[in-house]
C-alpha cells in the first residue's frame, strides 16, 4: 500500500499536483489581503500603522473590501485542509484513476473559482453557493469513499 | 518504516479511522452554520441577503446562534488539522496498537462531545473546558511520543 | 519513493522534527489566550463568565491583548499547516538534504519569531512583517520545488 505514494502512481501524482495548485491559490489570497489594506489604509495591528508614512491609517476590522478576503480566506481554511489530508487517505484506498483524478480536478476547479467569485470579482448568489457545495460534495465522498477502506475501531 | 501505511496495520487504520469520523463532523458544522443563518436571516456577506426572496435579512456577525458555531468550528479548525498531523507522524514511530487506539478514541469522543455542547447543546462550563483540554493533552502527548523518536536537527 | 518516510532519512527526519516543534508552539498559543483572558476576565462566550467567580467577567471581542494573541493564531492557521502538507510532498521528491534542512530550519525559526514579536512582545514593524514573508517565501520554494516533480493534470 505504501508504494502508493510514489509519483509513478498516476493517482498519487494527480492529487499532491492538485494540491500543489491550491496551495499556490491560498499564497495569492495573502497578495490579495496585503493589496487591500494598503489600498484601503486599513490595518489590523496598531503597530501597521507603520507602513502608512504619510498618515491617514486605520486599526478596523469592518472593511468590507479587506473582509472579504478574509472571508475568502477563513473559508479556504474551512475546507482545503480536509481535503489535503482526506485526498492522501483516498489515494491509500488505491481508487480507480479515472475517478479519482476526475474528483481532484473538480475539487480544484470549484475552489479557484470560488475565490474568484468571493475576493476578486463578487457575482451574484447562487453561484458561491455552488462551488461551496460543489467542493463540499467532493470532500464528502472522498471521506466515504476512504471510510470503506478503513472501517476499524 | 513505510509499511506502516497500510491499512493491515491497526494502528494506521484506526487513526485513519478516527481521522474520517471528525472530519464528518466538521463538514456537518457547515449544515449547522447553514441552517442558523437561514433561520436567524443573517448573514456574512451582502450578495447572500439574495436568499432571503421576502427580504428581512441583514449582513451581520453578531447573531450568537450564528457566531457559537462558528466559534466551535474555528475551535476544530484550531485543534484537529494538528491532531491529523501529529496522527501521522506518531503512527510511524510504529507505537504499541492499545495505546495509540486509545489515544485517537479518546481524542475523538473528546472533540465530538466539544462540538455538541458548544455548538448544539449548551451546557454549563466547566464542561466544555475540560473536553476541550482532554483533546489538547491527548495532542500533546501525541507530539511528544512522536518528538523521542524523531529528534534530529 | 516510499521508504524516504523513514527516520533514517534525514529530510523526513528533520522534517518531521521542525513540524513537531511547529506543533508545540501553536499548542503553546493555548495557553496564551486562556492566559490572557483570565488577566483581563474577557472571555468569548456568556458560559464562560461561570470562571469569574467574583463577577465582573465579560463578553468582548474587542480586548486588544487577547484579540492580539487570537491574530497571531490566526496567521498560523494560514501558514502551518500549508508548510506540514506542502513539505511532506517535498520530503517526497527526495531532495538534497542540505537545502530542505535548511529550509525547514528558517521556516521554523522564522514562525516562532512571528509568533513572539506578535504575541508575546510586540516590537515595531516591519520585523513581524519580514518574518512572515520568509515564512511565506520558504512556503512558496518548497510548493514550486515539488511541482517539478509533480506535474501532473
């Protein structure tokens, strides 16, 4: 089973691919976070103020521009990290390729989306809604999927 | 040393075990955030006000039924990314199957009953306190068994 | 591939080693924030008031020494576990030791300093925003380290 973790296993080599690619999704969201409050001159720290040298800066938290991001963020943290760690169980049950690479790049897809959707360009309900549930769905049967595998107590 | 990962070893599979069930509880306390929002008709972000179609809703963080959810899921998403590591990484220093089992049991009937009297039943304190501490030390102890066999700077 | 999760291989030993210290320090943030609160009796949610016996507790999210140390908290749940799966898949394209080690060394040192200019002592920008970018920038070297290896759709 541990040989399953080799990039020679097309399964295992598409989900650390996949995973890579929303780790660097996650990193820009920081770029972002940081373009807003300069921009908008809002900080979360006093100390922040700092970088502000001509003055005019803000301690807020009620931004909506630099919030969202945030949201945007919180929301990553919500749900990528199940999916880091549940995909690397998926990948021990030696999955069918064809559903499994099918699974990680919907999973993928829907959650860029969803950041473009939430932090960069806002559109209107439901489509955030979708992709959330679109990525949620994809954990939840990934999660089942591996539970068939290890049903121990 | 590799091995270890395969699901013939209970001790791997019983953290992955464990590991699944309160992920499953994670991804529940998005249908709890869901159903309070819809009820209380507040939510995070103004396009979500779309659905509420009689109007009514409002762009608030303040509703508590809404805000103790996310308290006990931003408390899960302090503790159990750790423990899915740290899980990890104990299950290779190959430790006796008795102990570790009932390290992970313990840890997951903790943060299960967590959840519960945080965001679904509220009881009187000290109760989650000391569930939330059972989790903790349980890591902790985890943390360390793995650090005495991997002590390499 | 597989037999690099070993301890005698000594990137994933090490790796591994920086994780678990990683580990400590976040659960030391803990410790921190229930510090904090009992200093300033402000806690965050009304069950809890049942831990100020005299009374005079309250229910604020706005105490800037405790929301301090849950901000420093926060920008580790961004970063560290994004460095704990990022550098798992790194340990896995079999790196030269020399540069992961001391990759992971800076990444390590870099955190713990983040947390304490933030947390603990908070001394004047741009320190704290210096150590976050090393820690991101590492970050960013392994994610793009291991997608030569894994590149893959």
């Amino acid at each position: 089973m541990a040989d399953l973790l080799t990039k020679d296993n097309p399964v295992f080599s598409g989900y650390v691919f996949w995973s890579l690619i929303l780790m660097l999704k996650m990193l820009c969201l920081y770029f972002l976070t940081v373009r807003q409050r300069f921009r908008k001159k809002v900080f979360i720290s006093p100390e922040d103020l700092f970088f502000v040298r001509g003055g005019g800066g803000e301690v807020r938290n009620d931004d909506d521009d630099v919030e969202r991001v945030r949201r945007a963020h919180r929301n990553d943290l919500e749900n990528i990290p199940l999916f880091l760690v549940a995909g690397l169980f998926y990948v021990l049950t030696d999955p069918s390729p064809d559903v499994a690479l099918n699974l990680f790049r919907v999973y993928a897809v829907a959650r860029i989306l969803h950041t473009l959707v939430y932090a960069v360009y806002p559109v209107r309900q439901p489509v955030r809604a979708i992709l959330f549930f679109v990525g949620l769905i994809v954990t939840l049967v990934i999660v089942l999927l591996s539970l068939v595998t290890f049903h121990h107590v």
